[in-house]
C-alpha cells in the first residue's frame, strides 16, 4: 500500500473520530471508549500494513517447549 494511501486513510479516520467527538453528543466515558478502540484498531491496522503484525505472532512469552 502506498504510503500516500496510508496517509490519507489516517486524516480521513482523525476527521471522523474528531467530527464524532465534536458534535454527537454522548457521555465522556463513552468518548474515551470510542477514542480507545479506534486508537487500537488504527495502530493494529498501521502493524499489518507495515508488516510488523506477523512478527508479532512469532513472539513466545512464558514457559514452553
């Protein structure tokens, strides 16, 4: 994906989530939720996109074999 693309989908997602948080009107706590989860999913999505998210399943953590 180019990194134009990639750049455009974040202003387009930042515009969203500010216009959402800007005029509907929804109680604090859940605002911090929305912001929370769409923060999240941006980041995984910027992972997979730049290919970091599959050297993340390769990583073991605790006691094994």
């Amino acid at each position: 994906m180019p990194l134009i693309q990639v750049i455009l989908i974040l202003i387009t997602v930042g515009i969203i989530l500010w216009l959402i948080n800007r005029f509907i009107p929804m109680a604090k706590s859940i605002k911090s939720i929305l912001n929370a989860v769409v923060v999240i999913a941006v980041v995984l999505w910027l992972l997979k996109v730049f290919g970091m998210l599959s050297y993340l399943y390769t990583i073991r953590v605790g006691v094994g074999k």
